[in-house]
C-alpha cells in the first residue's frame, strides 16, 4: 500500500501558540484573577451597604460671608430721629470698616402675643439667621450703646478661641451671687457658642456674640419659646435667659462668660463696670426716660465719630 | 505463658488469646486430656484440622480460601483493603462461619469509598462544593454565627438599635400588683427578649416604678429622658433607641426594623403632618422671621435629618412606641422636654404628661418639627379594638391580622379593659400567625383532611 508523502513542513517554526493576547494570563489565572475581583467585591458592598443610598447628616456650616452682623434693636416711637440715625450711622461706619453687615429691626416689627417688647432682640436675632445664612457671628448690640474702638474685631478681639481660653470665667455662678449653677470648669473656647456678659444684677442681655448654626437656631427658638414670653418674667427675656442657662446644660455648655468690659462696658459704674478708653462699646443704661439717654450719648456719639474718622 | 496483660474473657465463656494456638490451660476451654467430657468430638475434630491446616492464619473460614476467591469482587471494583476489626470478630471459634469479604457485609463507609473512588475529579468538585453550601448555611443558622452576623455593626447593623422596655409600672405603689400583672410583664418581657436574640439588638429592661426622684417636683413619666439618657450612655455603638412600653406584643417578630423600617425611611414616614393630623397643628410655621427649612412641610427633606420618629393615634402623638437617633438635636430635645415654667403653666391641662409636653414643643418650636417624623400608626404601634373605638374601627388605627401588622400596643387597658386578657390573646394569635412548616404542614393539611374524611376533629 502507498501512502503519498506528507506535505513538506515549513522550514520556520511556528510561533509558540498562544490563546490569550496578553502573555502570562492564562485561564487559570484568569480564574484566580476573577474569585480575587469577586471577593473584593463582596467585601466593598458589606462595608459600604449600610446608608449608601443618602448622605449622612451633616450640621450647616457657614461660609462666613458676612463674618458678622451687628443687630440693633430701634424703639421708633420713644426715640428722636435724630439720635437713632446717630446710633445706625455708628453701626454702619463700624461693619463698612470691617466687611460686616448691620440689621436693623424695629420694635412693633414681630408678632409676639402681647409679649414685652423688649422680646423682639430675641425674633430678630432669628431673624438675623435667616437673612443671612451664612454669616459667622451675630452681634446685638442694644440700641442705648455705641462702639467706640473702631480697631477691634468680633472674631479676632471678642471670639476667637485662644483669647476665649485665657478670658473666660470657669466654674463661677451663672447668676451671682449665690447661683448654685457655674459655668462648667471644663468648657473651652471653641466650643463656645454663645458669648455674654454679666453686670452687678445678673445676666446682662445688651450685648452679646452669637456664633452662627444649628445650635444657634435651637437656642434662638427656644429662648422665644411662648411659654417663656407668656410667663411675666421681671425682667422679660433677660430672666428667661438666666432661666434656661441654668436649667438646661445643653445651653450652658456653649456659654461663654467674660469680662463684663469685652463687649459690655456701662457709661457709669453703678450697675457693672464703668467704660475706659479702648473699650470696644459702651452702653447708657443709668437713664430712665428717652431724652435722658440722648443727653447722656451725645457726649459718646461725638467720641466715637472722632474715632471712626481718625481711624 | 506469659503475657504482658490477662486476657480478656469473651462472651461464650472461655479465654480469647490471640495468636495463642497452645491450648493447655482455660479453665472452660475442653481439652483432649480431660477425660470425661461429653461434649461431641467431631465438632473438635475439626477445629483441631483446621488449625492444623492454616497453622498461623487466624481465620476459621472453610469458604472463600485464598486471596482471589475473597477479593474477586473487590478488585473488579477498587483496591482491597483489609479490615481487621472484622478479622477479630471472626475469630469466635463457636460463631457461626460468615464470608468476612462480601458485599452485602461491607460497611456503608466502604462502598460509599467505592463509589468516591469510581467518580470522575470535576463530579467530586460539585460534591464538595454542594457539600460546603450545605455546611455554610447549616453553620449559619443553627449556630451563634447568625446572630453575630445580625449584630455587628458592618454586617447586619443590629448593635445600632436598643429597645428599652417600661417594665414595672408604678412597681405596686399605686395599685395592687397581681399575678395578672405579673404575667402581662414576663409575656411582654419574653416576648421583646425572642425578638432581640432573633435580630442581634440590645434590649433595656427599664423600671418604671413610682418614685420620687426629684427634690421638689414630680417628675413622672419624664423619666423616659433619664433613661434614654443612660441607655445611650452604655450602648455606645446604638443609633436609634426604640421606646416600648410594657403592654405592647410584638406580632410580628420575623420583621427586623431595619427591613421594616430603616432601610426605607424616607419612603415610609410622613414629615408633613397635615397627612393625618387629629390635633389640628398648623403646618407649616409661616412665621415670616424662619427660614426656608424651617418654613418648609417636610423639612430639609433628607432622611438622615429625621431624629424623632412617633405615631399619631386617634388624639395626637402617642408615646408608647417611638424612634430616637442619637445626635446633638436628640440632646437639645431631652433637655428641654421638661421644663418648670413650661410645667407650672401647663400642668393642669398636660394629661399625659411628657406626651403633651412634645406635642407643646411640636407645635410652638420650628427646630423640633425639622427633624420629627411620622410613621403610619400600623406600622410601629397598632391599637387593639378596645383603644380609640369611639368611631368605630379605623383602618389607620386598628390591628388587622390579614395585613401581619408589626406591633400592638394595649393602650389604655388599665382603664376599663382587661390587659392580661388581651395580651394573651394576641399572644396566641401571634404564635398561631407566625407557625413553622410542620405545623401548618400538621394542623391546616393532615387535621383538616381527615376532619373531611372521618367527620371527627382531631387535636394535634
């Protein structure tokens, strides 16, 4: 039997053959490659399933712009127009000077159920947060006081944290004399919130800082709380602060108490601490009608114009 | 003869000695020298033959002589393999003689090996892999696994959820605790108990007894802050606190909350009260001073910002079964939910206490209604027939077991109603809903059947 004779074999080898392009995958590499993929899989979607659908909650946090506004209440009907234009041109000078912004409310602006019109700082302040988000600092300054050191700044002078920390009065009544709620001992300056002042009475409510964000909002509102405007409180929202100061630590903790002199000087020292040079505002509180109280700023008004000019 | 130990006596009387064919000592064993013996001696005979004829061999087998005839079978299949337990046993000389090697007499291990060694690579793959399916999921669920599976907090989350329970209610001082009451707190206790070993929470067992813990003031049912407080305080790692109150059933315990509840939050509260809103609120504050969010029905919308969930029965907010998540507002809230000017202007009108007082901060505080929400009242806190039936029943209220609702909660019973009554009733109904295949396979298959065939009821 005769076969015929292969077929001559090329003279060049062929190539080594390879199934997949890409040398060193072979299949069962790629086995070991897609368990590997598919382990780490697993263990991407255990760790992140939980809440993957929504974003965590996170608290606001303003940008700063402004850093701050001042609020001033303005008692319209009780005050000369004069004086009040006076008291807004100083507010106005002081936040141009530093990019802040002002706000001014009027009493009579809110509803409030026939509460003391004293209240309405509170519902401003509100109000303040409102209109501007995304402010760092609110300031309110009583309509009876003016600033007087156009060179300090709320957040470098008043709030910052170091200053804060050297400054603040630990583990001292809230209500002197004789509280037996102090200030916590532990607080420190950048867990401030809420910075205010006490004069010979108690509390002082014409001044404070009050930093911008949800805990403002919730301290604002419960400040306002109806219970507290329909209750007669002496001295209106000035007890209804010491109030909640002292029965709720969740407000206490963010207090922070200074020296009466940061913010808060009196233009005489029969109630707290008399007013000195470079103090940053002073306030007449000694004056019991109106026109006493023009008389007794006109001296100031022209201080401080003195200053902002110079400056 | 010496050996290294006695041996040991065998059944039949009689020494077994292996590897001993010296038969001149036992005392039971006959010998030929002993002279009156009546036993018949063929029989030794032939023993002694045998053991002359396979002398060191230690089997009596007359049949399957030689290594072919024994292992025919099994070489055709597989390699032989010896067994020498069943060598010993063949080595009673007066049993009965057995083929040591067939195949009705291997062991199930054997063949099973057999078949192992006749099967192909890739087929005992699939085995094995079958196999460890088999064994995974009978690992998870009949052993501990699961429940620390359930319960940490990457994997099913359960850590993230406390109950606290209000056991002990007044604790006997204003009325006489019964044994009726008793038994209303060892179900309700049993019951929250099984629900959080099945789904790997935190359960917190809080005695609601009537004290007075405070100077100057009564502070009952306030104290739900307190122990919010403290549960929060020893489960670090709990995000939502679940209030119950004592006469509450779980119906439904193979719901887990986050299945039921938190896994959809957004998709199953309402924010917006004007949904269901016996108590007339005003939604939303339009105060001109708020803003946006504040102002807005559903609040900022986002799910996560929901910190207070609750139901609304019948008269406004109920307390007997309501979601806190832990959080900075959750804070705010316990502190100021009681407060002394607020209660010395409400307290005559606050009723139920803490319950007013929340609905007080509700409708006047536009912080507090930005994070609360509502859940459907079926879904968490189900009312029995009994509560809220002045107009008659409400599907938004009332429990109906074609729906599986999650809870029930008696509230009320202590006034006019019968709690143990009712508790025990949906005990039953509970455990009669939620029974395992065989017994539906037992009492809704076989009994009614053979009701139908014999016309007698039979008790399984």
């Amino acid at each position: 039997m005769h076969l015929a004779y292969h077929s001559r074999k090329a003279s060049s080898a062929p190539p080594f053959p390879r199934g997949a392009k890409m040398p060193g995958l072979r299949r069962s590499r790629l086995k070991v490659i897609a368990l590997a993929g598919f382990a780490l899989l697993t263990l991407l979607y255990l760790v992140t399933k939980p809440n993957g659908r929504h974003t965590p909650y996170k608290e606001y946090t303003p940008s700063g712009r402004p850093p701050v506004v001042v609020l001033t209440v303005l008692d319209e009907a009780k005050y000369s127009s004069t004086y009040l234009e006076a008291i807004k041109e100083n507010r106005i000078q002081y936040a141009e000077k530093h990019g802040y912004k002002t706000f001014f409310a009027k009493v009579g602006d809110y509803d409030m159920n026939n509460a003391p019109s004293s209240w309405t700082s509170v519902v401003a302040a509100r109000h303040v947060l409102t209109q501007f988000p995304d402010c760092r600092y609110l300031w309110f300054l009583d309509q009876n006081a003016l600033i007087m050191n156009p060179q300090r700044t709320i957040e470098a002078h008043v709030m910052d944290p170091a200053r804060l920390d050297e400054g603040m009065i630990k583990d001292y009544p809230v209500v002197p004399p004789d509280s037996i709620i102090k200030t916590f001992s532990h607080l420190r300056g950048r867990d401030v919130e809420f910075l205010l002042t006490q004069d010979k009475d108690g509390l002082s409510s014409g001044s404070w800082v009050l930093k911008n964000g949800e805990w403002a909002r919730f301290f604002l509102e419960t400040w306002f709380d109806p219970l507290y405007r329909s209750y007669n409180f002496q001295k209106a929202e000035t007890h209804a602060l010491e109030h909640i100061v002292q029965w709720h630590p969740t407000i206490l903790a963010r207090l922070g108490l200074v020296a009466q002199r940061t913010v808060n000087s009196y233009s005489t020292g029969d109630h707290g601490e008399a007013y000195q040079p470079g103090d940053l505002a002073v306030r007449f509180i000694d004056c019991s009608t109106p026109s006493a109280c023009e008389k007794e700023a006109e001296p100031y008004i022209a201080q401080s114009r003195a200053a902002f000019q110079s400056s | 003869m010496s050996l290294s130990r006695s041996p040991s006596p065998v059944p039949g009387g009689g020494w077994a000695s292996p590897g001993l064919n010296i038969n001149t000592s036992g005392r039971s064993s006959p010998s030929q020298a002993y002279t009156g013996s009546t036993a018949t001696p063929v029989m030794w005979e032939s023993a002694r033959l045998k053991r002359a004829g396979n002398s060191g061999y230690p089997s009596f087998s007359t049949q399957n002589k030689g290594f072919f005839t024994r292992h025919m079978r099994r070489i055709s299949s597989s390699l032989p393999r010896f067994s020498n337990a069943q060598q010993h046993a063949e080595k009673e000389k007066d049993k009965p003689v057995r083929a040591p090697w067939s195949v009705q007499n291997l062991p199930l291990l054997g063949r099973l090996r057999g078949i192992m060694a006749r099967m192909g690579r890739k087929m005992k793959m699939r085995l094995l892999f079958l196999f460890l399916l088999v064994m995974a999921v009978v690992l998870f669920y009949t052993t501990p696994l699961v429940y620390y599976w359930r319960r940490t907090t990457w994997l099913g989350g359960g850590q993230k959820f406390v109950i606290i329970l209000a056991a002990n209610v007044g604790g006997g001082v204003m009325e006489w605790k019964g044994a009726r009451e008793w038994a209303i707190e060892r179900d309700s206790v049993r019951n929250k108990k099984r629900y959080v070993n099945r789904w790997g929470y935190d359960l917190e067992i809080v005695d609601m007894s009537t004290k007075k813990r405070y100077a100057h003031e009564w502070r009952e049912s306030w104290e739900k802050v307190d122990f919010i407080r403290n549960s929060l305080k020893k489960y670090p790692k709990a995000e939502w606190i679940w209030w119950l109150d004592l006469n509450t059933f779980i119906m439904e315990p193979t719901y887990s909350l986050q299945d039921h509840i938190f896994n959809q939050l957004d998709k199953h509260v309402y924010r917006d009260i004007n949904e269901y809103n016996p108590l007339n609120i005003t939604h939303p504050i339009t105060d001109p001073y708020l803003d946006a969010t504040s102002q807005s029905p559903i609040g900022d919308g986002n799910p996560n910002s929901v910190n207070l969930v609750l139901s609304q029965d019948c008269s406004g907010f109920n307390l007997g079964s309501f979601f806190v998540r832990r959080s900075p507002w959750l804070d705010r809230l316990l502190d100021v939910w009681w407060d002394p000017v607020a209660y010395e202007q409400k307290h005559m009108e606050w009723e139920h206490k803490e319950q007013d007082a929340l609905e007080q901060l509700y409708t006047t505080q536009p912080w507090i209604r930005q994070h609360t929400a509502f859940l459907p009242q079926r879904m968490i806190n189900s009312f029995p027939t009994g509560a809220c039936s002045e107009n008659g029943n409400d599907t938004r209220i009332h429990y109906n077991q074609d729906d599986r609702d999650f809870l029930v909660n008696m509230a009320g019973c202590e006034w006019g109603r019968d709690c143990w009554g009712e508790m025990y009733s949906f005990r039953e109904l509970s455990y009669y809903l939620n029974r395992n295949p065989w017994e539906l396979f037992k009492e809704d298959l076989v009994a009614v059947l053979w009701e139908k065939l014999t016309g007698h009821k039979v008790k399984l």
